[in-house]
C-alpha cells in the first residue's frame, strides 16, 4: 500500500480503508491459525484413504511459504500506519 495516498484523505477515507485492512488482516490471522490443522488432517488421509488427499499439505506449505517471501509491508503495519494517521486527522493535525 502506497501510504502517500492517504497523507492528503479525510478521517472518513482512512476509516474506510483502515475498515478493509482490519477485515483482511483478520482473514489471514484465520487462514495461518487454520493452516496448521489443515495439513496434518491432509497428511492423514493421505496416509490411511487416498493419496490425492497429500495435495492438501503441498498446496498449504506452498501457501504459507508463498505469504513469507511476500513484501515487508505487511497488513499489520499498514493497519498502525493508518490508525495512527487516523488519529493525527481527527485531531486535527
């Protein structure tokens, strides 16, 4: 995310977007909580039914490894960026 965008926004425009980035950082708190559980139920019925099922923990390895070699700028920083933006505009500043 490009914060220069933001410098010039209303409070109203950073709330909004602040809304769509905790909504998104929520999410991926969700997938990586999940991901764990995922594989391992994956690799199990790997094992004992079909081994189609092992795609499930390539897929979410893959996944997961995907999501580190991502940008430094991550949701969580943006989301402090922007509340602390936020509140520099609703004071006034």
């Amino acid at each position: 995310m490009k914060l220069e965008r933001y410098l010039q926004a209303t409070p109203r425009q950073i709330e909004r977007r602040l809304r769509r980035v905790d909504l998104a950082w929520q999410f991926e708190r969700a997938l990586h909580a999940n991901a764990v559980p995922v594989a391992i139920a994956g690799t199990l019925l790997g094992a004992l039914l079909d081994r189609r099922f092992l795609a499930v923990p390539a897929l979410v390895g893959g996944w997961l490894l995907m999501r580190r070699l991502r940008p430094s700028w991550t949701l969580a920083e943006e989301r402090e960026a922007l509340r602390l933006l936020y509140g520099a505009r609703a004071a006034g500043l």
